[in-house]
C-alpha cells in the first residue's frame, strides 16, 4: 500500500516537490519557535535563588579612574573610595524605612555582568558568573543557602578567601563530594602579567553553596556562580558598582529624594539613580519576552497563510483527480477508502519533508557557528523540540486535507466519472 | 495590450474568490512584515530632524583599544576628540557630547527618568533642532559651566505639567538646571542625537573625563561638502595611529569617523571592530539573506497556489496554444497577472502597515517614534511588491507555458 502511494506520489513530482518544499519550511519556522518556548519554559521552572521583593538597586557613579595611573596611586584611590562607600552603606542603615543595605558589582536584572573562570589543577577549565559582595547581599536577597554559611565578619582576615558557590558550580568542581571548606584547585596561570606590588591571589575556600543566582531571571539559561566575599575596610578588592537596600513593607517612592540627598551629602561628584526591583525585572523580562513573541505572531501568521495555501492545493488537486477517485469508487472502495487514500498521500508527503527538516535541524548543532547554542540549549530540549514540531506539522498537514478529502470521498462515483 | 491583461486578471480573480483570498493574505502579510522592519530602519537611519544634514555628517560612536590579550571595546573619551579630531580638514563644525545618562527628578511623590546628554555648545550647530521655546545654550554657558539645560517637549510635559518652561529650574541627579531652551522630541532609535535634556559638558560632576581617551564620548563632525567626508575620515584614521596608548597592556585604537548604519554594522557580530574600513556591506549583505529566508515560505506558498490556478485554467491555455499564441506572450500575461495580483496585495500591506506602525507608536516600544509610511517608505513598499510578484510568478508561467496543448485542452496534464 505505502508502495503504491510512493508511486503516485513520484507520479506527481514537481507538484508534490514543491508542496514537499512548503512543508519543509513551515516545519522549519515552527522549529524555531518551538525551540526557543520549550527553552524559555524549562529554564522557568528552576528556582532563581533569590527574592527582589522591596529591594532597591542604587547605580553608584563614580569618577574613573586615570588610565595610566601607577598601580599605587589607584589602590590609594580605591581605598579612599571604599571609605566613602562603607559611609554610605552606614547612611543609608541609619534612614528607619531601610531594613539592610549592602554593596555588590552586579544585581538581579540589571545588564551588566561579570564572567570569569578558573583553570584547575586537573586541567579542565570552568567559566562562571562572578560577582564581590558584602556579607548583606546574600539575606537582603533572601538567598537560600542549601549547604554552609554566608560570609560573615569570622572570615576577617582568614588566609583564603571565601566564596559562594552555587549547584552547579560545586558539582562540577567536587562531583558528590562535601564542598564546604574545601579549597578550589585553581592552577596558576604562568602567562597572567601581575603587578609586583599586587599580592598573590589569595585561595579560594568555600564555605557555603547557594540554590542558585540566575541574575538575568527566570527565562535565562542557569549557569554556574561564584559569589567572593568583598570587605570594604582591608586593602584590595575594588569598589562595588551598586547599593542594595531592602526597605520595610509600606515605603513610598517618597523615600527615593531623600535616600539621594542622604548619599549625595556624603560623596558630593558620585551620582545616584535608583530603580526598584520590579521596573528592572519587568524590562528584563521583556527583553526576553517581546522577541519570542514577535517571531510567534509572525510564525503564527506564516502557519495561517501555509494552511489555506496547503488547502487550496490540495483541493485543486483533489477537483482534477476526481475521475480518478471515481474510477475507485466504481470499482468497489468505499468513501472512507477514498478519504484515507488522500490523507495517506499527505501524510507520506510530510514524512518526506519531515526527514529532510531532521536531516536539516540535526546538522545545526555541529556546525561550527553554533557552539555558542550548543551551550544554551540542552539536547533534550533540542531532540524536543524536533519532535513536538513535527507532531504539530503533521497536524496541520492532515488538518488542511481535511475538506479535500471529504469532497473526494462524497461526490457519487457516477459524477465523479462525468466530471469534466 | 496591457490592459487586455488587466481585465482577463480581474475575471480571472473574481472566478476563483478563494484562491484569490488565500494569495492576498499570503502576500499581504509578507509584505507588512517587511515594510514594518523597513519604515522602523528607515526612521532609525534615513535623514530627518534634527539630523537633515546627515549627508554631510560623520561621527565616532564606538572605539576599540587593544594589544596582547587584552581588548577594550567602548565609546571613545573626551581627550581623543578633543586633542585629534579638532582642525580636521574639510570640516565645517565639530560637536563633543556626551553618551546619555539616566537621571531622576523627583516631583513629591512622582519620579520622573530622562535621558542628560551633556553636549559643547557645537552641537546646537550641527544638529538642526527646532526650537519651541528659548535658544540654545552658549559658547560661553559651556566654557563658564552655567547650569543651564536645553529639554523636549516631552520632558516639559513630565517636568512641569506642559506649562511654559522658560527660565524655571528643575533638580535632576542631585544638580539644579535653569531651562533656557524647549526642543522638539526625539525618537529613542535616533541613538545619536537623542536625549531628554541636554546640558553643557562642562556641568559634569567631576571633570575627569577630560583625560580620558576612552569612555563616554561621541563626536559628529558637519563637513562642508559630501566630497570632504573621505577626506576627514582618512585624516582622522591617520592621525590615531600617532596617539600615546595609557599603560602597556594597548598598542592598538580604532575610533573611525563614520555613517550611523556603519557604525550600527561595526557594533554587530558581523562587523570587525579592529578594521577602521566601513563596515557596512557586511550588515546589508546578512539582512539581504534574512530577508531571502524569511521570504521563502511565502514564495513557496504563492508559487503552489499559483499553480493551482493555472492547472485550474488548463482548457483556456490550451485554446490559446493551439490557435498559435507563442510560449513568450503567455509567460508575459502570467507574470503580469502576478504582479498586478502582488501589488493588490502590496497595496493591502501598506494600510495595514500603517495602522500596525501606528500602533507601536502607541505602544511606546520606542520612545517618541512618529513612524508613518512616507513616500519614501511607499516607494520601498511598491518596489518590494513588485520584486516578490516577478519572484513568485516565472516558475509557474514557465510551467503553464510548457503546458502540452492536446494535454491542457483536455483539462490538465496527466502528471
């Protein structure tokens, strides 16, 4: 049988070819869409390891630092510039709507971000999301921590440095193994040109591991953390780029001005601007929302218009071949025989264009462009998508012989051998 | 001639209403999803105020130092511009501004953002703004540090209520700015010239950014004719390979004088930052395929239903073949037929085009956006309608054209 409607389908080249080609690229745009939903749906399900509700994030803008300065002269500056930031943090705790504030380089939502990696010992080399914090960042975000403690003051002046790792980071570094208080395996790199005045970089220790902090929020792809400790009164560790502050349920807007004027009176050339946690979070959201969105009405769009193109051609086709259907009919097959013929020659044709769009799609990933994607999406998503696009297409195919099928099946045989 | 194939178009599209439907919509569509990325390029990129002299201008809108190792892609600082890119040959005005910053006045319980743009007084000159209330401010407001701001009309809407703005102060990141002029707003997707309030560089916090050689910074210079713009770009080029890079980490900087599309280009991933050639063909060269793939479907779809059309019509090509018409003039009524079909649907595009630019408009996607279908953007539309007409239409006439006549008269091929 599948033999024979091969055969008749080869009979139809060209037209089916071209019909073939239309599905093919339909399957092709619903794949992207798919691929991107199914991705964005997965990464929302994993928890983002942190809570924004009434925290403020305050952008602090200050003057840069002079390229060309010696080293010594710019760790002086930043030594000046961290005592005005601990006064800070000091002003801000003393204002009664303020619960916590704390310093740190990047925050939830905002665009900047800090990568970094490490080489281990073992060879293999681990990039992650990097951030300093003070020791208030971790409660003032609610973080929950799975294993451990967050920094605190009995790390000062500890010979190692401590860091927050998350999940995902401490399973690749340890495997199953405790990490709390194990130190990172870092291989120095021989190439790194360091300043003689620096000291050598101190060894990581962990002592605690967080769910996680997925700081571009819900839709972004998880990744490992490492969270280091950043204490503004010793020497070394720059100056941190943000204020937190975490206000008590019921503050207004109000509060904004004279939070500024407060900071603004004890660094006068810094600037300020605060944005709530909620305006950020919901531009970021956007950010990834409104493309997907976009390419799904387009891709919705594109879908209407391949349905009704697939139903008038195959309607058309279905109108010349009726004295072929006739002759069945003449011969003995029932309506629903009929019916099944014409779907059947569907369905074959979109297996066709099925196993090209597979051959298609599963060459993407090995290509040398696409690294990059390999690490965002995760092959089960990816096989996932393959396979919920072409469920979908096949509906759509067999959704467009629908009314075809069922005026081939219906027209009496004795027309149907009239008809001209 | 032609308008014998104006009214055999018009019977046949009326007969089959369906088909006519579907390749409409398909066409309309298709059409309103380019012309909507065409009139948003256009607005971003095509000459208009406050940029109307953009055939004259250039500007440095990123910068990228580098050396073993090491890369700093940024905007370029102050101090380049101000000791390089001064008596450029060929130059009639050159302005130094500042990226925008977000700042936040606070009227009692409300807080309201604007984009500062901290300019020299050149820019005034440069960038043709129309004035509604006051003037620019000063050579002399610059070199004196005046707080005085230059605000849209926009921001006179949010900072005072629409009232007239002349000579009333506002506080805006800490700093208080007497208002000496109200301009007409400017779209967000004019990166150049856009901005809320405009203030003199000089009101800076600190001045730091005067020793900088990068970070922070544009210029835009104003040429006296077109022919100069090579000219001020070579110079410039030449004139950076002599500059003292800071430390030893950088032995490299590109910053080149160039259009905003090729500075967009340069930016992209296709773009090569450390090249100071124009960068934009590679920009267009991957819109062009976008474009193409976003196309195919469409094509696929009208080149089907096209044919369909046609089997339909099998008997009357097979009446004409065999009373002698030749292969040519048979391809010529189809691909007619298909264009004056594609520009009904263009024509159909470009309505809802309107309404859906009008929307985002509404929407507030970009800030200020007037979008609209001018003549210009009509033209991309028609020329647009007429490219994907010729496009979708030659396979299926040079089908129907192969048609065998005993076959066609029958009803259709056998295959």
């Amino acid at each position: 049988m599948t033999r024979h409607l091969v055969r008749l389908i080869w009979n139809r080249k060209r037209q089916n070819l071209l019909l073939t080609i239309e599905i093919l690229c339909a399957f092709l745009v619903v794949f992207v869409v798919v691929l991107f939903g199914l991705t964005f749906a997965t990464n929302a399900r994993a928890p983002l390891g942190f809570e924004t509700e009434r925290v403020w994030t305050i952008d602090v803008g200050r003057p840069r630092a002079l390229p060309g300065a010696d080293a010594a002269a710019n760790e002086a500056n930043a030594a000046r510039e961290r005592e005005i930031f601990t006064r800070l943090l000091a002003a801000a705790r003393e204002l009664p709507q303020i619960e916590l504030a704390a310093g740190t380089f990047t925050a939830p939502y905002v665009n900047a971000t800090w990568g970094s990696g490490v080489t281990l010992t073992d060879g293999r080399k681990l990039d992650f999301l990097y951030n300093r914090v003070t020791d208030d960042v971790v409660p003032l975000l609610s973080m929950p921590l799975v294993a451990g403690r967050n920094f605190g003051r009995q790390d000062d002046g500890a010979g190692t440095m401590p860091v927050l790792i998350n999940r995902a980071l401490a399973s690749a570094l340890f495997g199953d193994g405790n990490p709390i208080g194990q130190v990172i395996p870092e291989k120095p790199d021989p190439k790194e040109r360091r300043d003689p005045s620096e000291p050598a970089p101190r060894q990581k220790r962990v002592v605690g591991v967080m769910q996680d902090f997925r700081q571009h929020g819900p839709y972004s792809v998880p990744g490992m953390v490492m969270f280091e400790r950043l204490q503004l009164d010793a020497a070394h560790g720059g100056v941190p780029d943000r204020l937190l502050v975490r206000v008590r349920p019921g503050t207004t807007v109000a509060l904004e001005p004279i939070l500024v004027r407060r900071l603004q009176r004890e660094a006068a050339d810094w600037s300020f601007g605060i944005s709530t946690m909620d305006h950020l979070r919901e531009r970021k959201e956007n950010d990834y929302l409104m493309p997907l969105t976009v390419l799904a009405v387009i891709a919705g769009f594109l879908l209407l218009m391949v349905t009704l193109g697939l139903t008038g051609v195959v309607w058309q086709s279905v109108t010349v071949r009726l004295r072929e259907f006739g002759l069945r009919r003449a011969a003995g097959a029932s309506g629903a025989s009929v019916r099944r013929q014409v779907f059947a020659e569907m369905a074959v044709m979109t297996t066709f264009a099925l196993l090209a769009g597979g051959l298609i799609v599963g060459q993407v990933p090995f290509l040398p462009l696409s690294r990059e994607m390999v690490s965002v999406v995760a092959p089960g998503i990816y096989v996932g998508a393959v396979a919920l696009s072409a469920a979908a297409i096949y509906c759509l195919t067999l959704a467009c012989g629908w009314y075809p099928s069922r005026l081939a099946a219906r027209i009496p045989p004795a027309d149907a051998l009239r008809y001209e | 001639m032609l308008s014998h194939y104006l009214t055999m178009t018009l019977a046949v599209l009326k007969r089959r209403p369906f088909y006519t439907a579907i390749s409409l919509f398909g066409i309309s569509f298709t059409l309103l999803v380019l012309m909507v990325i065409t009139a948003i390029a256009d607005h971003a990129l095509a000459p208009m105020a406050p940029e109307s002299r953009q055939d004259r201008m250039l500007g440095v809108h990123s910068a990228t130092m580098w050396g073993e190792g090491n890369q700093w892609n940024s905007d370029a600082g102050y101090l380049l511009f101000d000791r390089y890119a001064r008596q450029l040959p060929g130059v009639e005005t050159l302005t130094i501004f500042a990226s925008y910053q977000t700042v936040t006045t606070y009227l009692g319980d409300q807080r309201v953002s604007s984009a500062l743009k901290r300019t020299d007084a050149a820019f005034w000159r440069v960038f043709d703004f129309t004035f509604l209330e006051g003037g620019p401010y000063t050579e002399a407001d610059v070199t004196e540090a005046r707080f005085v701001a230059v605000i849209t009309s926009a921001s006179r809407e949010r900072l005072f209520a629409g009232q007239p703005a002349l000579g009333k102060t506002f506080e805006a990141d800490g700093q208080s700015f007497r208002v000496v002029g109200v301009v007409d707003n400017v779209p967000d997707i004019r990166m150049t010239p856009f901005g809320d309030v405009f203030a003199p560089i000089t009101t800076a916090k600190t001045d730091a950014y005067k020793r900088e050689i990068m970070g922070g910074f544009h210029a835009v210079v104003l040429a006296r004719t077109t022919d100069d713009l090579p000219i001020i770009r070579e110079e410039f080029n030449a004139r950076l390979t002599k500059v003292e890079l800071p430390g030893k980490d950088f032995t490299s900087l590109v910053a080149p004088f160039e259009t905003a599309y090729d500075s967009l280009a340069r930016e992209s991933p296709f773009g090569d930052r450390k090249d100071p050639a124009r960068q934009g063909a590679k920009l267009t060269l991957f819109l062009v395929i976008a474009a193409l793939l976003f196309v195919t479907l469409p094509t696929v779809n009208l080149v089907n239903v096209n044919i369909s059309r046609i089997l339909e019509r099998a008997s009357e090509i097979g009446v004409r073949k065999a009373f002698g018409a030749p292969t040519r003039s048979l391809i010529a009524q189809f691909v007619v037929e298909n264009v004056i079909l594609t520009l009904a649907g263009g024509a159909i595009g470009l309505v809802l085009s309107a309404l859906v630019l009008q929307a985002i408009n509404q929407s507030g996607m970009f800030a200020h956006s007037t979008l609209a279908v001018n003549p210009r953007v009509f033209g991309y539309g028609v020329v647009l309608a007429i490219a994907f007409g010729l496009f979708s239409g030659v396979y299926p006439a040079w089908r129907m054209a192969r048609l065998h006549p005993v076959e066609a008269l029958k009803g259709g091929p056998a295959r």
